[in-house]
C-alpha cells in the first residue's frame, strides 16, 4: 500500500511517499528556516505565502523520487493539526485536491501523533504498552500508549515548549534561529555547572509529570542582566561565559525531561520508549538517555525524520488508511488540536495486552 503523506503545519512544507507504512519511498523537504532566520521566529504569514510557493514542486518531487505517478497512491495522509491554521489549510487543500481527483481516501493526521510513528522506520516494531516523549517547538508531552492509538497523557508542559524554550533563549543570546541546534553544538565547549541559574517551577503535585520551561527561561535572563552577558553581534564569537551559559541551560532542561521520562518508566512499566520531535535531535540528550536503563528500549528517529517531516505523518495515516478510514473532504484544519483519545484517569493496562506494531 503506497501512501501520499503532507505536512505543512509549521516552518516545514514536506510530502513523502511511504510503502506499507514502514518503507520510505521517497521523503522531501522545503525548509523556510532562511525565511524566518531574521526575524528570530516563525512569521506566521509567512509562512503561508511559501507553503503555497512550494507544495506543488514538493509534491511533485516526492512522487517523482518514488518513482510513482499520482494513479499508483492507495490513500493520502495529510496533517490537519496542532499547528499555525493559515499553513495547515494550504497543505490541508491540497491533499484534498489530489483526493478528489484520484478518489481516494484522505486521512487527517494529528501532527503529534506523526511525531509518535517517526520511530517505525529504524527501529524494531513497536511493543506496547509504550511511553512516548514528544519534545518539539510547539509540544512537550509525555504520553501513555497501552495499545497502537490509543493516547494518555501522563503530562505536558503548563507553559513553555521545551524547543521553544530553546528557541527563545537563543534569542535572547543573540546565537540565531532556529536555537536548538546552535545551543546543542555550543553547549559541547560548555560547563554546565558553570552558571547558577535561580528559578522555580509552578508547584506540581508529586504524581503529576507535568512540565515547566518559562521560569528557567526567565532565569537565564536574570542571569545574563545580572552578569552584563552582552547578546553575541552578528557573526562574532560567544564569549567563554555565554557558552556556559548555554549548557547549563541546555543541562537543566534535560534534566527536567529525564525526571519524567524516569517517574513514568517506573510506575508505568513500558516495553518500549519513544522519543520524538525536533528536540530529541539533541546530541546530550540522546547520550543521557542511551546511558540509562528504563527498563525498556529506547526508540528514536534519525535527524532528518526527527524534525518536521512528511514520512511520519504517512506511516500515522497507514494503520487508519488499512482498515478503511476515509475522512473525505469534510476535514478541518484545527491550530489547538490535541492528542489525547484515552483519560488515564483508574485507568489499568490489560495485563495480557501484547501489541506489536
Ligand atoms: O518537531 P519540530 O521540527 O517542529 C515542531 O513540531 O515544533 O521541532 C522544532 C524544534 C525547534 O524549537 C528547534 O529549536 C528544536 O526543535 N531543535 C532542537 C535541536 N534540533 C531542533 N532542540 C535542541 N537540540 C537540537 N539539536
Ligand atoms: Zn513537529
């Protein structure tokens, strides 16, 4: 089965071609990060005026790569959610054209539950019950999986994304867009002891596994007023204390996401873990993670299918497309969509329930 998956929700205009929802065809991807680069962020308008430029060529390009022509595609999987709603509707159309003129089914992907199955492609299947981790510029949750589609949330962020996090601390340092990669690459010169950052987190019960970013954000800022951190002038290089700086921030916000990660491994006895989104490129926290055992393997995604990508949002369409799903024509794009078909709350996982992926 050969499906036609698009992305557009954010910065990214993707569309890959995914054989039975685990083998990549073919997966492109137009970036807008020189776009958005100056203006320190996504401008949503932006943003909308390049899908439209785009999706045609990258549409095109993905088919042409699979070596396929558009009769050859059983169904199409487009993401119809969270996101910015002008970029949504521009991929959203789209896949909705090529549904009509094909007749087709269409699926609707949550672009978190995406980020979930960027894992299917190099890695074992999936066992479940599973854990997932979803750490990216928009979204930090953490979610419980006992059965393929089936999402609790055992915690999400109260502020803050932790990529935004990232994001906005770059910033403020002057060291560009988008922060992640910058502060990941800088933070390896870095002592991530070296700058005390002061900050409190929201009071949180000790059962729940929610998170915070903003308070360490504004910490960093504290910090940078208080010892005269001047913002790093186009092109010149981070001084020696900025670079401190950086890893320790980058320090405390993987320790944030292990302590979770750990608290949910341990009640919930996972048989696999899933990290995922655009933060989980980060080369520190991957190495803190590989250097503890949950008790489960852990599972993520090369870099390129990390970041927003067009494959994971196919192989999320799959399953759905398989047994049937059509959502024609009638699909919304919806910008707060969340995820979340399962409320954990007395919930028991079946103790026979073995799924595999
Ligand atoms: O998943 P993604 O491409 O888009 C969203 O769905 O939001 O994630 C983008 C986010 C950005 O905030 C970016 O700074 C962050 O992922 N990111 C990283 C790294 N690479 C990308 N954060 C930390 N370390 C990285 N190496
Ligand atoms: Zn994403």
């Amino acid at each position: 089965m050969l499906v036609l998956g698009i992305e557009s929700s954010c910065d990214e205009t993707a569309a890959a071609v995914v054989q039975d929802g685990v083998v990549i065809r073919s997966n492109v991807i137009a970036s807008q990060i020189k776009t958005h680069a100056p203006y320190g962020g996504v401008v949503p308008e932006l943003a909308s005026r390049e899908h439209l430029n785009c999706i045609d060529h990258v549409v095109g390009s993905a088919l042409e790569l699979a070596q396929v022509d558009l009769s050859r595609i059983d169904g199409f999987a487009v993401t119809k959610g969270p996101g910015l709603v002008g970029s949504l509707l521009v991929g959203l159309s789209y896949a909705k054209s090529l549904a009509f003129v094909t007749a087709k089914p269409l699926v609707g992907i949550n672009h978190i539950e995406g980020h979930i199955y960027s894992v299917v492609f190099e890695n074992p299947g999936i066992d479940y019950p599973a854990i997932a981790l979803v750490v990216s510029g928009g979204h930090t949750s953490l979610f419980l999986i006992p059965e393929p589609e089936k999402y609790g949330v055992l915690g999400r962020t109260r502020d803050d994304a932790a990529g935004e996090a990232f994001d906005k601390v770059a910033k403020l340092l002057g060291l560009g867009y988008p922060g992640g990669p910058i502060i990941d690459k800088l933070a390896r010169e870095g002592n991530s002891e070296a700058a005390e950052l002061v900050f409190s987190v929201p009071r949180m019960d000790s059962y729940n596994l929610d998170f915070s970013f903003s308070g360490l954000k504004t910490a960093v800022l504290r910090y940078v007023k208080e010892n005269q951190i001047e913002p790093v002038a186009d092109g010149a290089e981070p001084s020696q204390s900025m670079i401190d700086l950086a890893a320790s921030f980058q320090g405390l916000v993987i320790k944030s996401l292990l302590a979770r990660l750990r608290q949910a491994a341990q009640r919930h006895s996972p048989r696999t873990i899933i990290l995922a989104g655009g933060v989980a490129c980060n080369s520190a926290l991957r190495a803190a993670i590989a250097a503890e055992d949950f008790g489960a393997p852990v599972y993520w995604p090369s870099p390129i299918l990390t970041t927003d990508n067009a494959a994971m949002i196919a192989a999320a369409g799959y399953p759905k497309l398989a047994r049937g799903e059509d959502h024609g024509l009638e699909i919304a794009a919806c910008a707060s969509l969340k995820l979340e078909n399962l409320s954990l709350e007395g919930y028991q996982i079946p103790k026979k329930a073995r799924y595999r992926l």
